[in-house]
C-alpha cells in the first residue's frame, strides 16, 4: 500500500427519475485496521449492475435500501493482503458484495474464495457469478426451453441476456434478441451466435419485426426490459409460453408508472406462465450453476464480453451509462492493476 488513503462512494440523496452525479459522493478514509477474524481486501475490480438503482429509492423491494450518506454495496473481486482469518490467505483472490471502496475488511461472511481453474477473476462479476447464475436459473428452472422453440430476450446484449441467448442455443432453440442499437445486434448474431436480432429503436413497429424473426411465435421470452418492448414480444406469445421476469430497467427511472396493456387476458388465453424471480431464489442451487456455466465457458460453448473502465473515481460514470446503453456485455470498473 503506497497510502493509507481509502475512497468510498456513498449515495448522497436519492434520486427522483434518472439519477446523476449529484446523487453520490466520494470521500476518503483511513484503511480500517482488521481485528482477530476479519480479512482487508484490496479492490481489483468493481460491478455496477442496474438493480442497485432500485436500492437508491426507499420504495419496498427485494433488496434493501441504500441509506443516504452511505456506502453503496456492490460486486467486487479482490485480492486478500492482510489476514486474522485461518480460512483466507494473504495474496487470495476473492468475490463478495461489500462497500464501493478500494478497500474492505470482511469477517469472512460475505466474501468466497475465488477458483482460478474457472475462469479469469473477473468472470466471478458475470457469467460465473451473479448475471451468470441469474440468466441459468432463470431459463432452466422457470423457462424450461425445449429443443425447437422460440426464445426471446430483451436486454439481450448485457451481462445475463447475452448468456441466455447461448444457453438457449445449448439446448437446441431458436434465439431472437432485442437491443438497442446495431452494433450490440451484430455482437448477437455474429459473434454469440444468435438466430436473430431486432435493433428497437429503429425496427418501427415492432410487432410485424417479431413476427418476420418469430413466424412461429414465441414459446419462452426472459424480459429484462419491460415497458413497450414488452408489451410487443406478449402479443406473439405461443400456447403455454413461459414469460420470465428478470428486470425493467426500461421503468426504474420513471417518475410515474407507465400504463401499459393489461397482459392477464393474454396468459389466460394461451394458458401461459409469467413468474419474476430473483437469483437468491435460487441459491440452493449455486453449486450446479456453477460448474455447469463454467464447464461450458471451459469447453468454449459460452462466450462473453466485458466492457472495462478504469479508474475507482469513474465509477459513478459507469454506472450512469448503464441507463444510457453504453455497454455491451459486462460493465466492470477496474480500481487497481494487478
């Protein structure tokens, strides 16, 4: 450690609509000292994820409020550099949901022990972490593909659609996606191996440019979007389709719901499942999620792209650009070189 500088990012008021720099603060402490038990880690990388702009608001949820003034909590992957814990070793590389700070001490409780036969350290913030477990469960447990069908993904280029996307293909599906812009389309088609994608902005009506991809309707649609995207990908929904909802980053900066169709008579007539979930439903479950995402990263049969920005003092720019669609696969911020 060349100082004994610590910066930390606390959420400094929260938002109403789309957040923005003034809604965060950074400041600067002392490396805390560890106790008997507890571990420092120093921050090699950061996510940012949209889900924690729901933890900006007070409004009932999953997952707890932020409290203003302070730290936000978030992924990070770290590096152990001192230890008063006989479960971790000094130079460990470990993954946990703790303060967007360049450092933190742990208990252990909240950290794990990262396997280096996986994958790189920072796959622990995507397909072989959370985004990763949340795109496996969500498809397999509640969208149960079945070879020859019809998948459709909103949000499709980011860290969990553009897994989905592969793991349908896995199972023997046609794989429609749905982004927003022509270059996180061709990332889809090209390089992920998706049957089809559909731009939004600039596909028109985007019922007839599902139904030109989609002539056999749509049999599972994960949606991470909500809002007129969905609305569109409902009409096509086949007898007994499965509708997962991941996420509605479409809606999480809007001063007002949006009033949109009413979809129960539309899952009524074609006797369909529509069922949200979150990934710590699933946690029972980790360990096979695990090992299988990594087996298939091993064996090259899941692809994934990380979009890296460096520097801890832009990670509020990170996060902002999330909204704006700036990334195409994982967003990360790297906080140190290795």
């Amino acid at each position: 450690m060349t100082s004994n500088r610590n910066r930390k990012i606390l959420l400094a008021a929260r938002p109403q609509g789309m957040p923005d720099e003034r809604h965060f603060k950074m400041i600067e402490e002392r490396i805390p000292e560890v106790k008997e038990g507890e571990v420092l880690i120093q921050t090699l990388y950061l996510s940012v994820d949209p889900y924690m702009r729901g933890r900006m608001s007070d409004a009932k949820s999953y997952a707890k409020p932020y409290e203003v003034g302070e730290p936000f909590i978030g992924g990070m992957v770290g590096k152990v550099i001192d230890s008063r814990n006989a479960r971790f070793q000094v130079g460990q590389y470990v993954e946990g949901r703790l303060e967007w700070a360049e450092y933190n001490k742990s208990d252990g409780s909240t950290i794990r022990k990262l396997n280096p036969e996986w994958g790189p350290i920072t796959t622990a913030l995507h397909v072989l972490g959370m985004p990763g477990l949340t795109a496996y469960f969500g498809l397999i447990y509640i969208g149960q593909p079945k070879e020859g069908e019809t998948i459709v993904i909103s949000g499709a280029s980011g860290a969990v659609g553009s897994i989905v996307g592969q793991i349908g293909k896995l199972k023997g599906c046609r794989v429609v996606g749905i982004a927003g812009a022509d270059e996180k389309c061709a990332f889809l088609t090209k390089d992920l191996g998706f049957d089809a994608a559909i731009n939004y902005k600039t596909a028109g009506n985007l019922k007839n440019a599902l139904e030109e991809v989609c002539p056999d309707g749509v049999d599972v649609y994960f949606d991470n979007v909500g809002g007129a995207v969905s609305d569109a990908v409902m009409t096509k929904i086949n007898f007994q389709s499965r509708i997962i909802v991941c996420g509605q980053i479409s809606q999480y900066n809007l001063l007002t719901p949006e009033l949109g169709p009413r979809v129960a008579g539309q899952l009524l007539k074609t006797s369909s499942l529509m069922k949200g979930f979150i990934v710590s439903d699933y946690a029972d479950h980790n360990k096979e999620g695990l090992e299988q995402l990594s087996q298939w990263v091993r064996e090259g049969k899941i692809q994934y792209r990380e979009n890296i920005i460096d520097g801890f003092e832009n990670t509020i720019e990170a996060f902002l650009g999330l909204f704006r669609g700036d990334n195409i696969g994982k967003q990360l911020v790297r906080v140190t070189e290795e």
